[in-house]
C-alpha cells in the first residue's frame, strides 16, 4: 500500500473513529436496508430468465403471473429500502457535519492569539463553512450511494457469473487498462481540490475585508481596486475548478470505455453461443441485464473516487486544525485564584515578538483596590502589559504576580475570570441590547439589571430606542453611538463584578460631552477595584492613584500627576506637547 493510500485511510479511520462511531446502531441500521435495495438489483436481473424463456418464449401464463408479482416486489422492496435507509442516514449525515463544525468552532477559539494573527477570518470562515461543507457531500454520495452500489455490483456480478463467468471475464477484460489513469487521475483532482479550498479561503477574506472596511474604501475610491482583486481571484477558482472537475469526469470515462470494450467482447462470444444454441435467450439477457445494471454503479462508483479526493483535502485541513494545541495551558497541577482584591506585580519581565523586543525589564506594582495608568508612546509596550496579565501571550522573562499568585500557575479561566475589559471598541453582537449585556446569564433580577443600567448611564438612552432594551444593537453595535456602545460595555463589566479591571483607551474616540458621561460610568465602575488605565489623554488619568511612563518596553517613571509633572520628565513632556496641542485646536 502506497503512504497516499495509508494517508486516506488513515483519514477515513480518524472520520470514523471521532464522529461516526457514536452513531453506529443508525449506521447499521441503513446498511440493511441498504443491502435490500443493492441486492434488488440482481435479483431484477435474474428475473430477466424466466421472463424471457418462460413467458416471452414459452408461452407460459403461470410464469407471467409469478414473474410480474416478483419484478414488482423487487421494486417495491426497493423503494421502501431505499426512502428508510437515506432518511436514517441524512439525519446521521446532519448531525456528523454539524458535530464537526461545532467542534472545529470551539476549538478555533481556544488557540492562541499568534494563531488567530496569523490566520484571518476569511480562512477560518472557510475552513468551518467549506471545508465542513464539502464533507458534507461525502456523506449524501460517498455513504449513501457506495454502500448501496457495492452491494448492487456483488448482486449483479453473482448474477452474471452464475450464467456464464467466461461471459464476465469478457465483461471486465478493460478493467487492468483503467488502474494506472484512475490513479493518476485520483492525484490530479486531489491537487487541485486542495488549491481550490485555498482560493476559497482567499476569497472570503477577501469579502470579509470588503464588508468591514466599506467606509475607508469609499472614501479612498478603492472600489475598483478591490473588484479587481476579488475577480482576479475568482479568475482562479474558475481555472481550479474547472481542472478539478476535468478529473471527476475522466475517471467516469474511463469506466465508460472500459465497458464498451467488455460488451463488444461479449456480443462476440455469447451472439455465437446463442444462434448454435448453446444458451438461451433468457441467459443472454439475465446476463445482459445484470452487466448493463452493473455499469451504471460502477460509473457512480468511479465519480466517488473523485469527490473523495476533493473531500479527502477538506478532511485533511479539518484534522490538522483539530490536531493543533494552543501553546498557552493550564498548567498541570493549577493553584486556585487569590480571592478579594489583588495587588497586581511585574517583576523584570522580558517579551519579544519576532525579532522585535516588546517589553524589556518592565517592572512596576499596581496596588490593590487602586488605578494605575499606563502612559506613553504608541509602541511603548502598555497594550502588551494587558495581554501578559491576562495570559493572552506569556512573558519570555520575568514574572507576573495576582494577588501572589503567579499568572501561569492558575487555571486560564480562573485567571481571566478576574479581569473585566472595557476597550476603545467595544464588541457589541448583533442582538438587542439586553442579550448584549447579559450574554447568556439567566441569574439576573431585573432590580440588579436595572441599577446596572443606572450606573452605566444605559438607562439615560434606551427610552429613546424603538424597542427599549430589547432593540437591536446592529452589526458590531452600528445601531448605537460610540458613546452609546461604550456605556453598554460598562454595564457588562458591572455585571461581571470582577475584582481587577482594565481600561483600555475607552473614551479616546468620544467628544467631549460623550466622553464626560463614559467616564462618570468608569469612575463608578472602578470604585472598589484594582483598576489598571491605559489613556493617551493624559486629562482622564490625572486622579489615578499612580502613573507609569512607559517607553520602548521600559518602566522610566511612576508616580502621581503632579510628582510627576514636578520632574520635569518624560511625563512632563508628553503633558506639554498635549497641552499645546490642545491650546491649538
């Protein structure tokens, strides 16, 4: 056996064993009656010799009448078997392609952040939807009609051997030229069923790049740009597929020649037999029939080949993405997660992404139950501060403490659990605004949802909204303003009542009048709690308990606004080219 060939059924063993073993008492199930409706083809082809010698040649009303009550049996049989066993395997079908996306889906999202930069949401779109779906189709040809098909050529091939096995020697004597060309035809559709699924992915991300960023294509005159390089793509899918479905379709042909060759051969030997009488009518045409019957499964059979291939590099992408384990794990004996409010440290902590050092030494303490801002350049590593306490990238140096506790010796859900994140965008899912906020939890009376809503100045716009709490929220929160949905944002936060929270640019986007309401609800919010800020508006952070001046990765002052201010530092500076700033506007 070739490693290709130990390759896809390695793929057919991994397919079986993770999804379709769970439903095998419906598998077994549609496979009897898959038996019934592929053996009634022989058993039709076998009724052509009575029906001939006795009835058409005999004369015999006895045999006409058993002879149409069994050929109408048979087709009975066969259409009872058959509607049984595809409604039991559709639903098997369903439920397997559906068991397979939720679980590619919850296993995208536990993979980390590098994963998710390096693949865009395009490729992962078609991984779930395509890739998925042309399993799919495997199901509806490759289980359904196979089994049926196979069971169709014993029937037929019993048939036609029981009349005369040189007759079907004859029949199959073009089988041998078929095996090298299927072969090759098999690597070809596999090639470019492979390529096809990347175009695809392309495309999507292509369409999901479109759709986001209509307004800044707009507004730069992109849109003949961007038609151009999605038809450019689609120039390819055309050439791919096309290519792909070229090898389908020879490996049918093939089987057509083949069988060509086997009938002439035939004609040739039995038309002899029967004109000096050495067989009847009856035997020619059971045999015929049987043959002619079992050319048409072999067709399908061969058209499978190909769909499997294209099948086999959808599978193939589908097991790699399932294999993939996230860097980032519990840790194996997990410590549990301080409780009350912690004080959170970075000690000496080093992180490089690439080539590129990130953060070099940085070392600072936020204290319990206080607001420590972080300041600085963009690219002075205060982003990444945020990612590292939430463990959504581990330090290559140094240590980071919660409440004494080390980061990676707690449960990453624990971990997170004490974090809430109010950011510059705040993700807002197209549903109303109540499931916005409450994303799923059922524990919430409405007297703490109200005083939520209170307390996030929520309640100061939902009056004014067509359906109150229950309006939409839009695509990404198109419904709201920016303001609006940041507000929303807070109330999530409220309602997670978490110990540590993280302020991520949130009223940098709001004007004025916006951003004074926002940041009444932040203060609110950050009461109580160890509270980390980062803000280029160095105004919203002048109260904060503690400042630290960040630059390319280092801690280069701390302490409070006017401390700082007082050292005529790198605080101070950045204070002044604000104020001049603002002094200009």
């Amino acid at each position: 056996m070739s490693v290709k060939d130990k390759t896809q059924g390695n793929l057919l063993y991994w397919l079986g064993r993770r999804y379709l073993w769970r439903y095998r008492w419906q598998i077994v199930i549609a496979f009897i009656f898959m038996m019934l409706e592929g053996s009634m083809f022989g058993f039709l082809s076998y009724m052509m010799k009575p029906m001939f010698d006795d009835v058409l040649v005999g004369g015999s009303r006895t045999a006409l009448t058993w002879v149409g009550i069994a050929i109408f049996t048979i087709f009975m049989v066969r259409a009872v078997s058959s509607i049984i066993q595809k409604v039991v395997l559709t639903r098997v079908s369903q439920k397997t392609v559906a068991d397979i996306r939720n679980d590619l889906l919850a296993h995208l999202m536990r993979l980390d952040g590098s994963f998710h930069q390096k693949h865009g949401p395009g490729y992962l779109m078609q991984r779930i939807e395509g890739d998925v779906g042309a399993v799919s189709k495997v199901w509806s040809i490759l289980i359904t009609g196979t089994g049926r098909d196979v069971i169709a050529l014993f029937s037929l091939f019993g048939v036609a051997i029981g009349m005369d096995w040189r007759w079907t020697l004859l029949a199959l004597i073009g089988v041998p030229l078929m095996v090298a060309p299927t072969m090759l035809l098999q690597r070809y559709v596999r090639k470019y069923a492979r390529r096809a699924r990347d175009i695809s992915a392309g495309l999507s991300t292509r369409l999901n790049e479109v759709f986001h960023g209509i307004v800044p294509i707009k507004l730069n005159r992109l849109e003949r740009y961007e038609a151009k390089r999605y038809k450019d793509l689609t120039k390819e899918r055309i050439r791919t597929s096309v290519a792909s479905s070229l090898g389908q379709s020879a490996i049918p042909g093939l089987i057509d020649v083949m069988s060509g060759i086997g009938i002439l051969a035939v004609l040739l030997l039995g038309g002899g037999q029967i004109i000096s009488g050495e067989k009847s009518v009856g035997d020619f045409m059971a045999f015929f029939t049987a043959i002619g019957l079992a050319f048409e499964p072999l067709r399908r059979l061969g058209a499978v080949s190909g769909t499997w291939q294209i099948a086999a590099a959808s599978i193939e992408r589908i097991k790699e993405l399932l294999e993939l384990e996230p860097e980032l794990r519990d840790p194996p004996h997990p410590v549990p997660a301080p409780q009350g409010v912690p004080e959170i440290v970075l000690s000496a902590v080093e992180l490089n992404y690439s080539e590129t050092a990130v953060l070099r030494g940085t070392t600072f303490t936020a204290e319990a139950g206080k607001t420590t801002a972080l300041v600085g350049a963009s690219g002075a590593g205060k982003s990444t501060v945020f990612n590292v306490l939430t463990r959504l990238v581990d330090p290559d140096k140094g240590e980071v403490t919660v409440g004494g506790v080390r980061t990676d010796a707690m449960r990453l859900a624990d971990l997170r659990g004490m974090f809430s994140v109010v950011s510059q965008d705040a993700l807002l899912f197209e549903d109303s605004l109540r499931e916005n906020i409450l994303l799923g939890r059922t524990d919430i009376s409405d007297a703490r949802l109200e005083e939520v809503l209170d307390a996030a100045h929520v309640s100061d716009f939902v009056p004014r909204l067509p359906n109150g709490l229950d309006s939409l929220a839009g695509t990404r929160g198109s419904n709201l303003s920016g303001g609006q949905r940041q507000r929303v944002a807070i109330a999530r936060a409220l309602l997670r009542d978490t110990p540590i929270l993280l302020l991520d640019e949130a009223t940098s986007a709001l004007d004025a009048a916006s951003e004074q309401v926002v940041q009444a609800a932040l203060d609110k919010l950050s009461a109580g709690r160890t509270t980390l800020v980062i803000a280029h508006r160095l105004s919203t952070i002048r109260n904060a308990d503690k400042i630290v001046v960040m630059d390319a990765g280092h801690v280069v002052e701390e302490g409070t606004h006017d401390e700082l201010l007082a050292l005529q530092g790198a605080y101070a500076r950045l204070h002044a080219m604000q104020f001049e700033d603002e002094q200009t506007v």
